[in-house]
C-alpha cells in the first residue's frame, strides 16, 4: 500500500501546481520537473522530511496502470486514416527500424562502458532505455505549431515501442533470473513474443471497437449517463490490458490498440472518454514523478559514478538521434524535423515499470549499478526533455 504522507503530498502538489498549471504551459518548466524536484527536495536528498519505505510492488501497479491509461487515451487522438496511410512511412521507420537500431547501438556502448558486466544485464539496460514516454511527449504531441504528420508518428511509436519492448526485457530477465546465462530452447521463447506482438494488438482492437459501437449504440438510445460514458475510458483500457494478459498478449499493446480502434464516432461521446482519460492519466503520471523524486531516485543514486552519467547521457543523445536519423533517410522531411523526432524520446513511466519489473524478477542486490543507470536517465530526461520542448515546438512556426 502507499504510504498516507505521499498521498497527502501528491494531492496538495497538484492543487498548488494547477493554480499555474497554464502558464507552466508556455514556459520551460513542465509539470513533472516540478514534481519530481518537490519529490526529491522534500525526501532523503533533500530536508528528509519524508521517509517512505519502498513499496515495489504498490508502485508497480500504479506505474501499470498509469500507462495502460496512457497508451489508450494518445492512441484514441490519432486519426486511424492517418496512420493507414502513413504506416509505411514514419511509424513503420521509427518502429522496425529505428527501435532494433536503438537497442543495438545501446547494448554496444554499454559493452564497451561496462565490460565486465554480464551481457544479459546489459541488455536489459538497453532495452529498458529503448522505448520513448507517451506521457513527457504530451507537450510536443498537443502542440499546434508540430505537424501532424510529426505529431502523429512520435505518438503511434511511443504508444507500440513499449510493448514491442517488453517481451524481449521479460526474455532477458528469465535468463538472468535462472542463473543459466543462455536461452533454454525448452522455453519457447519466440512463441511466446510471438503470441505478446499478434494477440495483443487483435484483442485489444476488437474490445475498442466493439466496446465504442456498444457505448454509442447506448448513448443513441439515451440509456447511457455521460458520467459512464467517462468511466468507459478507464473500463476499455483495463478491459483490453487484462484481457490480453490472459491469453499471453501484451497488455500495454492491446491498450494501444483498444485506443486507436475505438469504435467510437459521436464527437461528443468521445470527447467525454478522451477528456476524463486525459485527467485521470495525468494525475497518475505526476503522482509517479512524485514517488520517483521521494523514494526511487534517493534509493539509486548512491550508485551513480562518471561511467553511468556518461551512458544517461549518451541514451539521450547518441544512442537514441543516430538511429533514428538513419531510419529517417529518404522520408523527405527537412533536417530539423528529423532531429526533432529524434531528439523527442524521452524515457519516463515506461522505463520505470520496467525497472520495477525487473526489481521483482531479479531483486536489487547485484544490479543495484546496471538499474540505478535507467533511474539516472530517467531524470535526466524529464529535465532535458521538459525544458526544450515548448521552444522546439514553436521552432516549426517561426521556419
């Protein structure tokens, strides 16, 4: 359970934070910099007036479910005819291209940074600093002065990378959790990934869109109270994650996807389920940036040295832009565009679910320094990312 004293502080936070909350819109200071700097002035870095014990496995749901809401809500935004026709463009790119090249060239300089780590370690720092946030892109995905073409791609592969993603990091953690230090061909590794990247994009299409035609067909009727249609939001995205789980798919996917195939057509039906999903989705991403500040990153970052600075920053930088340059060649776009993308990848609620769930598979002693890397990056991301997002937004409207 989390702690009564965290609640009490997130929900004052978040009064105090709204009061400004549009003014913190058009400035370098982004929501979750504030949280998390109040997260860590106020705990065991800062004046210790807060000492919470970690809770790995309340802060992992929380995290889960933050994203599941997340994906769903930025999924149901995009327009499917867009990413119909774009599919072969700069989704696909960034996704099946860009994506293994991160990976690659992040497992590559961490051999080289870290020789004498175990390479299935290694990988799993790779592959967790691989997916980008759907929540610190908020800021680049709602602005206006982004095209939409740009707007559309950082979304559709921030909202799929996370759970393209998670099956290998599950593979990795296994090996390193079984002590064999190979693959078991007994394991039915490529089966299981198999099913995680077919089976949760069918399932949670089909609940998105046949829950949005049953939402409308009720709306329609005039059984349905708009309270409920709201709630429909948190009932299909958990619906689509669960369900997935189930039958081995990938929840975070089939979260996605329930989104992007909402079946949902009366505008002010799905303003309701967007508009309460982006609440709820909110508070629960500042309240995780709270914990990260106040509990994660005092817990960490005794293990940090020059070496896991040096590899934070270059998972920001030279890991994450090289590949998606590459991938971005022959699309057209000007050069400032493809930096954009590739600058815009940030790491944040994604990274940190996977950090917990590597926690609970391998435990913390003995990759206290590999995982205190990810929190590193983590916060350099939010304040990196947070600060140059306004300016390199309107960048677009100015060229």
């Amino acid at each position: 359970m989390l702690d009564h004293q965290l609640i009490v502080l997130a929900a004052i936070i978040i009064l105090l934070f709204g009061l400004f909350s549009k003014i913190s819109e058009r400035s370098i200071i982004s929501a979750p910099m504030v949280f998390v700097s109040i997260g860590l002035i106020v705990g065991p870095l800062g004046f210790s007036w807060l000492h919470l014990e970690t809770d790995t496995q309340g802060i992992q749901v929380l995290a889960e479910l933050t994203l599941i809401i997340i994906l769903f809500v930025d999924a149901s935004f995009i327009k499917l005819a867009h990413i119909k026709s774009r599919l072969k463009g700069l989704p696909a790119r960034l996704l099946l291209i860009g994506l293994p090249l991160t990976m690659a060239l992040g497992t590559a300089t961490a051999i080289v940074i870290f020789p004498e780590t175990d390479i299935w370690l290694l990988l799993v720092l790779a592959l967790i600093l691989s997916p980008t946030d759907a929540a610190l892109g908020q800021a680049v995905v709602k602005s206006e002065s982004v095209p939409s073409n740009i707007r559309d791609s950082i979304s559709a592969e921030s909202g799929l990378n996370d759970g393209i993603s998670l099956p290998p990091i599950f593979v990795c953690l296994a090996v390193i959790a079984s002590g064999l230090g190979h693959i078991s061909a007994e394991d039915h590794w490529f089966t299981f990934m198999a099913m995680q990247l077919t089976l949760g994009p069918l399932i949670g299409g089909a609940i998105g869109y046949i829950g949005g035609k049953l939402i409308e067909f009720s709306h329609n009727k005039d059984w349905m109270d708009t309270v409920f249609q709201r709630l429909t939001c948190l009932s299909l995205a958990i619906l689509a994650y669960a369900c997935a789980e189930l039958f081995e798919g990938n929840g975070f996917i089939a979260a996605f996807s329930a989104g992007l195939f909402l079946g949902v057509k009366n505008i002010s039906v799905r303003e309701r389920i967007q508009e309460f999903g982006e609440t709820e989705g909110q508070m629960l991403t500042l309240f995780v940036f709270v914990i990260l500040g106040l509990i994660i990153v005092p817990a960490f970052s005794p293990f940090w040295d020059v070496k896991a600075l040096a590899y934070a920053l270059l998972s920001l930088t030279i890991i994450r832009i090289v590949p998606v340059l590459v991938c971005l060649i022959g699309t057209g776009l000007t050069n400032y565009s493809k930096f954009f993308i590739a600058w815009f990848g940030p790491r944040g609620i994604a990274s940190i679910l996977y950090l917990l769930i590597a926690l609970d598979k391998i435990g913390k002693t003995g990759h206290e320094y590999i995982l205190s890397i990810i929190v590193l990056t983590v916060l350099l991301s939010i304040f990196a990312h947070g600060i140059t997002a306004v300016s390199m937004s309107h960048h677009f409207k100015r060229s």
